[in-house]
C-alpha cells in the first residue's frame, strides 16, 4: 500500500514561556506540494491569533498524523514530554523569542503615527505573524497568527 500526502494532517501545537503544550484540533493546516516539498498555512488569523503581551517565548510545533489513525491531545503531549527524542510524528519545531521583536514593534507603533504593524518572522522550516496594536492610552497589544512551515 503506498502512503501519499492525502494520508495525513498536520496540525498545530504550541506553548508560551515552557508552559503547557496546547493543540489545535480543530483545524489542520492547508497542504500542498511543489518540487517535494510540503507546504501548510493556515490562511486567515480567525485560525489561529493568540495575544502574546505577556509572552517572551513561544514554542510552535507541527505534528504529522495519519487521518485513519488518530492519536489524542494527551497522548501527543505525554510523548512529547517523556522522551529524549522527538518522536516520529513531529515534523518541524521551532523556539521564538520574542522580547526584542515586541519591544521594536511596539517602538515603531508609538514613535510613529500607526495603529497597527506587521511582522512575518520565518525561523528554519517555520513561520508566523506578528501584529502590534495601538490601544488606548498608548498601550500595545501583541499577537501571534497565521502559522506557516514547509518540509
């Protein structure tokens, strides 16, 4: 039996600040492939946009699994947690620190006469979205969205 891409998912796991590992099941990436690479989006911040004003890392990880068999939320995090190595099933992993990123944006969204500012960051085989906001009183709020990773 041959495996092909329409086999699998991939799916989003992440933590803040070494914390808890959380999933995001309800919603796999959106694949495709050129010149055997993988590549998965998610396509709209209404997927994944989670405030980060007071993160300093977040850890993103895309874990591959077979659509016939599916492994749960705690089963995933108990591998993940228990071993040495990085099980099969975790295709791409990377670590954002994003202390000075925030502090920059939030530089720029103050000194200059912005509501909002973008950030696309790519680290390895990852990358995401980084939104400041200006709010009231000149505070900033910080999220993080629209997850992307190529393979």
């Amino acid at each position: 039996m041959t495996i092909t891409m329409e086999d699998f998912k991939y799916y989003l796991f992440y933590r803040m600040d070494d914390g808890e590992w959380k999933s995001v099941f309800y919603r796999s990436f959106l694949t495709n492939t050129s010149m055997k690479n993988i590549y998965g989006q998610f396509t709209s911040s209404s997927w994944f946009n989670i405030i980060i004003d007071h993160v300093n890392t977040i850890d993103l990880m895309i874990v591959r699994l077979n659509t016939v068999m599916r492994l749960s939320h705690d089963l995933i995090c108990e591998q993940i947690c228990s071993s040495d190595v990085v099980p099969d099933f975790v295709v791409a992993h990377e670590l954002f620190v994003i202390d000075e990123l925030k502090q920059n944006l939030s530089t720029k969204l103050l000194e200059g006469n912005h509501q909002h500012l973008v950030h696309k960051e790519t680290r390895g085989q990852m990358g995401v979205s980084f939104h400041a906001i200006r709010m009231r009183e000149n505070s900033v709020q910080y999220t993080l969205c629209c997850p992307t990773f190529v393979i």
